[in-house]
C-alpha cells in the first residue's frame, strides 16, 4: 500500500486559495506595477490546496501563479516558508480515504513586469489553460 503525495515547483492560487487579488491585479499591474519593495518582507498565506502536496522549500524558488477562472498568470516567484498537509472532513468531521488539503505561508522574492509576465506566461503556462490564450469554446 502507498500514498500520493505531489511535489510542486509552482503555487498556482485562485483568490479563495489565498492570492493577494487586491494587490496584485493585472490590470492595475499595467498602470502602476507591483515591485518588489511593494511585497518585501511581507508573509503571505495559502489554504486548502487540493491533495498532498509538498512544495520545494526555501531557498529554491517556486513560481507563482494566479488561477483566474482556471487560466493561469504567473506573478513571479516565491520561497515556501511554512506548509500544512491535513485531512479533509466533510461537513459531519468525516473524512474520505485519500482526501488531502494542504495550506501554508510564502514570501514573494521576484515580481515579474508586466511585459515580461505576458511572456512568461505565454511560454510557460499550458496552452488550455493560458490566461493570455483565449479559449475557442468561449466565442
């Protein structure tokens, strides 16, 4: 008998998993950029991330990405500083065998400008799942 557990070199987050959306907006990164001197220093948290899963830790970098609507924009990179992997119950405390979340704190070493984030997120992101790629069933 064996577990899964998953080994991650990105936190990609929707805004409910913890992204700071409110700092980091793409429309606004536009106007004004995010810098590093904005997050520096700052420590951020994450929650319930589907599975087990176990992130690369400090001092090896992890990228960062928001998941919007399930198209990903990467921000830039991060050092894992904390994580928690814990079962997840239902509503009456049970848990399903193999069900895992996992949650946990970063600090942002690298914000990405925003010329540069499009063109990492170009090559980097998966094509379905491109915040930069439209999605053909969406027309």
């Amino acid at each position: 008998m064996g577990s899964y557990v998953e080994i991650n070199d990105t936190l990609q987050l929707t805004t409910e998993q913890g992204f700071p959306s409110d700092l980091m907006d793409r429309e606004q990164h536009i106007i004004n950029p995010v810098t590093l001197a904005d997050v520096e220093g700052k420590i951020f948290s994450f929650k319930d991330k589907p599975s087990a899963r176990i992130f690369q830790l400090d001092p090896v970098r992890v990228y960062y990405v928001h998941n919007i609507n399930g198209k990903w924009l990467f921000w830039g990179r991060i050092f894992i500083q904390t994580e928690t992997i814990y079962k997840k119950l239902d509503v009456h405390g049970n848990w399903t065998e193999g069900e895992w979340l996992t949650s946990g704190t970063y600090t942002i070493i690298d914000v990405y400008d925003p010329v540069y984030q499009k063109v990492f997120t170009l090559h980097e992101a998966p094509p379905d799942r491109n915040y930069f790629i439209p999605d053909p069933s969406k027309d």
